[in-house]
C-alpha cells in the first residue's frame, strides 16, 4: 500500500508505536538529508533521523535511522539543514 501524505505517514508510525511498543512521538519534520527525502522524528529522549533511499522505480526501497546523540547535534530548535 503507498503511503500518501502526512495522515498516511502518522498512521504508520502510530501503528509500529503500538505494535512494537516504541517510545511517543511528540512531533515529526520532512526535511532532505544529504540531498534525499527524510524525516527527523523527536521522541522524549532525543530526536532521531530517517533517510529514505528511493530504488529505480522511484519507490522507497531502504529506510536508514540515525540515533546517536553525537551524531544528531547538528539539530537544534526543530531546524536541519539540507
């Protein structure tokens, strides 16, 4: 099933929430990292980073998160850069 819009997207994340028991998502940014789609989702205990990798089809084939603290401190306020 394709995933359209930002209800699509909540959705989701409310469902793996529910189903594997992952910490609450206070609030989520669209954003581009290293000049593809993503996502930055902060959770109570920090933010975490969501690149999608799009294959050939143009769908996306791969999902990469980023939650190490050192890593993330680029991000302040809610703002990336892309």
């Amino acid at each position: 099933r394709v995933l359209v819009g930002r209800e699509d997207v909540i959705r989701l994340f409310k469902g793996l929430q529910w189903r594997h028991g992952l910490p609450p998502m206070e609030r989520f940014e669209l954003v581009r990292i290293n000049g593809a789609p993503g996502m930055v989702v902060y959770l109570e205990d920090g933010p975490e980073t969501l690149a999608l990798e799009a294959g050939e089809d143009g769908r996306i084939c791969a999902i990469y998160a980023m939650r190490n603290p050192d890593k993330l401190t680029h991000i302040a306020e809610g703002r990336m850069g892309g």
